[in-house]
C-alpha cells in the first residue's frame, strides 16, 4: 500500500473482530457477572439489567435496539 492509497476498512467490523462484548464493557468499568448481566450504564440501575452476550455483535442499529 503507498501512502495515498486508503484501505477501505469499517471501523465497526474492525472493533468486533478484536473485541468481545465483555472486554468492551470492562474497559469502560462495566463489571459482568457470571450470568452476563451487568448495570446499565445509560441509568441510574441499581440492579443489572443490561445482558451482555458474546453472541450478540458490540454495535446494533438503532432500529434493533429498539425491537
């Protein structure tokens, strides 16, 4: 590759290749239980309520969070 050329890359695709859902949310000091639930950092949770499941991809559209 020279210098002007571009890879096309997605960063999403990317993200997702190199990280599980979990490691994500640790890095943002996001702790997961065993059973894959973790507070929810969106709001005020005083109780897990946010499923993390490496089956699921880190980004979602809108459209499917929402369903």
């Amino acid at each position: 590759m020279h210098c002007l050329e571009v890879e096309e890359t997605n960063v999403f695709e990317a993200v997702e290749q190199s990280v599980t859902t979990r490691q994500a949310a640790l890095v943002y000091g996001i702790s997961v239980g065993r059973n894959g639930m973790a507070c929810c950092p969106f709001h005020d949770d005083r109780h897990p309520s946010m499923k993390v499941d490496r089956r699921l991809p880190l980004f979602l559209p809108v459209r499917q969070m929402e369903m």
